[in-house]
C-alpha cells in the first residue's frame, strides 16, 4: 500500500481546501443559528407589543414571563433585561421596515431584502448596544448595523464607533468629489471622509506641533488607520517624490482598496488658509504623474485635516481647485458634559452588565 507524502504539493492543497470549506461550514453554521434565534427574538418582541403584554399582565409581567421560559427551556437567555430588549428590539426597527415580521416569518431559505439579511446577520450582543445608544433612531441603528455586516466589527470596535458618535461624523466631510470625481467613484470617496476626526488616542493634551502631531498618529498606526476607515493602506511619511530638479515631500500617503487610488492627507494644527489646498493640490498632481498607474489606478484624492475651518472659505478653497479634495476638523479630546449625575453607573446597572456578558 502507497503511503501518503505529506510534502506532496496535490494532497497538501486538497488539505487546504478541506480546512477552508470545513471553517466556512462553520461559519455558516453560526450565521444560520444567530439568524434563527433573532427571528426568535423578533417575534417575542412583537408578541409583548401587539399583546400589551405590560399591561394586560401586570407589573410583574417580565419576571413571570423571564421565570417561566427558563423553566420550560431550560436556558438563561430569557433574563428580564433580555425580555426588554426583545421588545425594543421589535420597536426600533419595525416603523423602518414595515413588512420585516411578514419577510422573516415567510422565509426560511429566501433570498432578503439587504437590509433584513443584514439585521439577522448581527450578534444580539452587538443589537443590544445598538439599542441603548440609537433608541428612537432606526437610521442611525441601521447604519451601525450595516457597518459591523460589512466590516466585522467586535463588540470593542462597535463602542468605540458608537462612543465617537461614527453615524453623525460620516461622510461629512466638505469635498469638491462631485465635481471633480467620476459619478460612480465620487459617492463611495464622500461617504469615506468623516468630519472630525478623532485624534483623541493619540493622547496629547499640551502644547504641540505638527511633527509632534503626525508622530503620534503614525505610533499608533493601527488606531490611526480604524479611526481613517476600511480600506486605508498606510504606504509612508514625507513620501519624497522627485520633481525636476527639487524634492517634494508628501506629508502622509495611503491608499484606498476600495477607490483604487493614492490619498495624500496633509494634517494642520491651526486654522485653514487658502495656500494649505494649493499645496495639497501641487502633492496630487505630482502623484498623478509619478505614482499613478494608468489602467491600475484611479485619480488620486487628497485629504486636508485642519484644527479649525471656516466653512465659507472652505468651500471657495475647494472651488478653486480641480483635484478631488476633501476637507475636515480633527480634535484632541472628548468633550463631556459638566453635569455628571446619572453617568456612574448603579451596583444594579454594574450587576445587569455582568449578566449581559455571561448571556
């Protein structure tokens, strides 16, 4: 009997292929149970709303209820806190889309509509998040949902975005992108810029300057580029391009999967002045000319990220030139309220976090 080589190139690619399709499995194995209990949880939650169940069962409603599904089925995951995030749970999403109870009900091997897919695709660790800090606001829970779909957020990674306020600060940024980017590409590039930015991890709270400034983002690279968004590849700091006779050097070069292109981001710790975008400007041209690849790589985007900004000054900044070019605010810090009663959290509300994490 042949014995097998383990060295042979064949059997070790079968091997691969096998290792590969049997995670997929696995992973479509999870997707399919998570998708299944928050249908689950859907329902429930529609059952406590369309019953009235608070009040057609009194004040002790969710600790019977809670108690008795325990019993029944035998699993800690009917907590009281659970049964009311069921409920909201229903409510956030259910005005937002309208036939969501029908398409889910009716559909055990359909294809969803995107968004419904999406919704059943989150851990229900992740909705509950979503749930306390986007209540009353099914847009702003759907566009987080969205995002941990799309870029496999963890729960770490969904609070930090959810404490930044991602939602409010996306694709905010002022460009000149519809007049100077390809329709099809221009959309994607606004929806990439944020405004601010968050600079907060790079823990400077003193005087600095600029080369203080781009030093920290570059020794936390990692935050640097989460903070940038999906899709940023770091490629270097004062990128010298050789122009003529002279040396240029471009502040901070990355480029964009997605966009296939060069962005160049230049940083300034003080106010915007009309002469940072024809600088910025200068850095994109040369670019285009040194480092663009024809066939391979779109226009490059340039990416000015200032202290401060008038908006108005901006905006003729940007009109002033012909290269795609975004504009944006950073800060240093977070600004928290002065009033602080209600932020520490209770023993009862440190207990129920603790039980939501053993869930």
């Amino acid at each position: 009997m042949k014995e097998i080589n383990i060295l042979d190139k064949e059997y070790a690619q079968w091997v691969k292929s096998l290792v590969a399709k049997y995670r997929q499995s696995q992973v479509k194995a999870a997707v399919k149970v998570n998708t299944e209990v928050l249908r689950f949880y859907w329902e429930l939650g529609k059952d406590i709303v369309e019953r009235d169940a608070e009040n057609q069962y009194g004040s002790r409603f969710y600790a019977s209820l809670s108690r008795d599904l325990k019993e029944a089925l035998q699993t800690d995951g009917f907590s009281e806190r659970n049964l009311r995030y069921m409920k909201s749970f229903y409510l956030l999403y259910n005005g937002r889309i309208g036939n969501l109870p029908q398409v889910v009900a009716n559909s055990n091997d359909a294809i969803l509509p995107q968004v419904v897919a999406e919704l059943f695709m989150v851990p229900w660790g992740h909705h509950r998040y979503i749930i306390d800090k986007c209540t009353e606001n099914p847009d702003k829970a759907l566009f987080y949902v969205h995002q941990i779909v799309e870029n496999g957020w963890s729960r770490n990674m969904l609070l930090n975005f959810l404490d930044t306020n991602l939602y409010e600060r996306q694709g905010k940024a002022l460009t000149n992108f519809s007049k100077t980017l390809p329709e099809e590409s221009s959309d994607l590039a606004q929806e990439l810029t944020k405004d601010p930015y968050d600079f907060a991890f790079t823990g400077i709270k003193d005087r600095y300057n600029e080369r203080l400034l781009k030093d920290k983002l570059l020794g936390n690279i990692t935050q640097f580029l989460v903070e940038l968004g999906t899709g940023f590849a770091y490629v270097g700091k004062e990128y010298r391009l050789q122009v003529g006779e002279r040396e240029q050097f471009v502040d901070l070069l990355f480029y964009h999967l997605s966009l296939s292109c060069y962005v160049v981001i230049e940083v300034k710790i003080g106010k915007l002045e009309f002469a940072d975008v024809g600088q910025l400007s200068g850095y994109i041209v040369t670019c285009n000319h040194i480092l663009r690849k024809e066939g391979r790589d779109n226009p490059t985007i340039g990416l000015l990220i200032c202290k401060e900004k008038d908006r108005i000054q901006a905006q003729y900044a940007l009109e002033s030139s012909s290269q795609p070019i975004a504009i944006s605010e950073y800060e240093l810090e977070k600004f928290y309220p002065e009033k602080v009663e209600g932020v520490i959290p209770t023993i009862r509300e440190i207990e129920e976090k603790l039980t939501m994490e053993d869930e």
